[in-house]
C-alpha cells in the first residue's frame, strides 16, 4: 500500500489555490544600481561658513577653583545627635500562630 500512495502524490491538489502562481518567475532588473564614486573636489563650503575659521574662543575672566572644600570643624544640626544611642525597641506584642478549632 505503501508503494500506491507515493504514486498518487503528483495528483494531489495544493489548499487555497497556492499553486495558482507556480509558473511566476520574479522580473527586477528595471532598478539600476550605480557603482560610480561622486567626485567633491569642486565643493565649497556655505556663504560664510569659514569667514572666521582662525577663531578661537576667548573667556579667560571666568576662574575654576580646584582647591577642595574642608569640612572640619562642622557640627551638626541643633539636637541631631541628642539621641544618638536610640536603639528601637518593640517586641512587646506578640503574635500568636495558634490555629483556632471551631465546634
């Protein structure tokens, strides 16, 4: 039976008709792609775009400090360290994990 089912394979018709197409060859050819290199020696710049190219920036007036800020002698603010052994306490309440039995 095996041999009779591989035979009758070529009469088998493709679903929804996507076989209609079979015989489409894809066309193309009609978009050309250059392989030319464009030549820019002739090319200048914008108006006015190198009228001042020699220019450097100025400022100078404008001094950054890198000395680095001390913060010895600092104290800090008014009773924040009134408390400072504080340690939190709770535990008082206490949880039960019993299960309650309904009669």
């Amino acid at each position: 039976m095996a041999d009779n089912s591989s035979k009758n394979v070529v009469y088998v018709k493709s679903k929804i008709g996507s076989m209609d197409n079979y015989d489409h060859k894809a066309g193309g050819g009609t978009t050309k792609v250059y392989d030319k290199n464009e030549n820019y020696d002739n090319v200048k710049s914008r108006a006015g775009a190198n009228d001042n190219i020699d220019h450097k920036a100025g400022g100078g007036t404008t001094k950054v400090f890198d000395q680095k800020t001390s913060y010895e002698g600092v104290k800090s603010r008014a009773g924040a360290n009134d408390n400072i052994n504080h340690k939190a306490g709770g535990g008082t309440t206490k949880i039960l994990d019993e299960k309650t039995v309904y009669k």
